[in-house]
C-alpha cells in the first residue's frame, strides 16, 4: 500500500473523528446516529493512522507530496 494521504488530510480526519466521539460522549447524538457516527469516526481514524484512503486509489487521488509518498 502506497502512501495517498497528507499530514492536513490525516489531521482533518482524526479532528472529525474526535468531535463525533465527544459528540457521541456528551450524549448529543445517539441511537442508530451515533453508531453510524461512531463507525466513520473508526475507519477515518484507522486510515489517518494508516496514510491510505482505499477510496482514493481507484482514481489516482493523493494528498501527500511527492517524497511522502513511499
């Protein structure tokens, strides 16, 4: 797997996925939401933690710069 994610992408991603959690603790969103939520928070935090977007590769997207990208 080929490195398509940059340091502000990782960076957007994880604070997303942070704000659901604390949403998500606060008790702002729950039911059927927050388990959604809660899910997209865990693969946006797993591919931040990863440096790669299976949805970018199919078409060519990468956010890295060029000697990132390893």
């Amino acid at each position: 797997m080929k490195k398509n994610m940059g340091i502000i992408d990782r960076a957007i991603r994880v604070s997303i996925a942070c704000v659901i959690v604390v949403l998500y603790l606060a008790n702002v969103i729950s039911g059927t939401i927050a388990i959604i939520g809660l899910i997209i928070a865990g693969i946006m935090l797993a591919t931040s933690v990863l440096s790669f977007c299976p949805l970018y590769a199919p078409f060519g997207i990468s956010t890295c710069k060029k000697e990132d990208n390893v």
